[in-house]
C-alpha cells in the first residue's frame, strides 16, 4: 500500500507556502491598516490572501492520492493571488499612488529579501508595520509577484510529473493488474 499512496504533505518547507504564508499575513496587517474594517474589499483580500495559502497546503496535503486535485488546487492558489494583485493595484490606483515597477529601487531591496533561506513575515514587517500606504502596497505587489512566479514554476513540474507518472488512480490500476496476473499465475 505505501507505493500506492506517496510520499505527501510538506508544504510547510514549499518556498510557494512560505511566501503565500508572508502575503497573507502581510495582507492582514495592510487591510487593518488601511482599509475599512467593515468593507467588502476588506474581506475580499484577506480571503483572496487565506485562499492562496490554504490551498497550496490543502493541495500538498492531497497529492498522495490525487496528483489532478493538488494541481487544480495549486491552480486555485494562483488565481486567488492574482485576484489579490489586481486589489493592491486598485488600491494605489483609486489613491493617485504610485506603482513601482520591477527595477524600482524599493522593489529590488523588497525582491532581494525574496533570497533569504529563512524569511518569514518578520522578513518584511517594517514595511507594513510603519511605513505609508504606498510602500506597503509595493512591497505587497513585490511579494505577490515572486510567490506567483514561483507558483507558475510549481506548477509545470507538477503538469510534468503527472504526465511522466501518473496519478493514484493509475498506480491502483496498475497494482490490482500486477495482483491480478499473479493469482492467475498461482492458479
């Protein structure tokens, strides 16, 4: 049975769930910050933040027996953070703030810390703990970039093993024919 059902779980070591785990808690603070408590858009990107991460542990948890659903929900992680992209590029929008591109200087001190072996929120607090809107906003988009870039990567080399080894449903299939050409062989 242990062949049947791999090796799985461990997404607490995946750099996808440490960095979905940084922008969700990075999001908390930011929305806490600088969105109304008690609007949707609040909710909104706390969820789209949650969702991101959840669904990366959630889809690592299930590989063992289902290499199509941890891919879907890998796929799911994607687009919730890409949902929360697209809220964090409003918010500077509708302000009249600024979005730094990718070689601004501030987004590659923030890309840099992407490097680090060891980062975790605290990695980044002091950009959304005390800075203004517009640097927690770009430090966010930073981040979000990086855990999507990541995830992009994640996923082709999950799309390429299962295409290369299949999935549960495949390796059942297989065992029950190797089972069932052996007792005809008893036989």
């Amino acid at each position: 049975m242990t062949e049947l059902i791999r090796k799985h779980g461990g997404y607490r070591r995946l750099k996808t769930f440490i960095g979905a785990e940084i922008v969700y808690d990075a999001t908390v603070v930011f929305c806490n910050r600088f969105i109304d408590r008690c609007s949707r858009t609040h909710d909104q990107m706390v969820q789209a933040a949650r969702s991101g991460r959840q669904n990366i542990a959630e889809g690592s948890v299930v590989s063992g027996t289902s290499k199509k659903i941890e891919l879907k929900l890998t796929s799911i992680a994607r687009a919730s953070l890409e949902e929360l992209l697209l809220d964090y590029e409003d918010f500077l929008r509708h302000r009249g703030l600024p979005k730094f591109d990718k070689e601004h200087p501030f987004s590659q001190e923030i890309r840099l810390l992407g490097y680090r072996s060891n980062r975790s929120y605290a990695s980044y607090a002091c950009y959304f703990e005390q800075t203004p809107p517009e640097i927690a906003a770009n430090a966010a988009i930073c981040l979000i970039h990086q855990t999507i870039f990541l995830l992009r990567r994640q996923l082709e080399v999950l799309a390429q093993r299962f295409e290369t080894e299949g999935g549960f449903t495949e390796r059942l299939y297989h065992a029950r024919q190797k089972r069932n050409s052996f007792e005809r062989w008893e036989k």
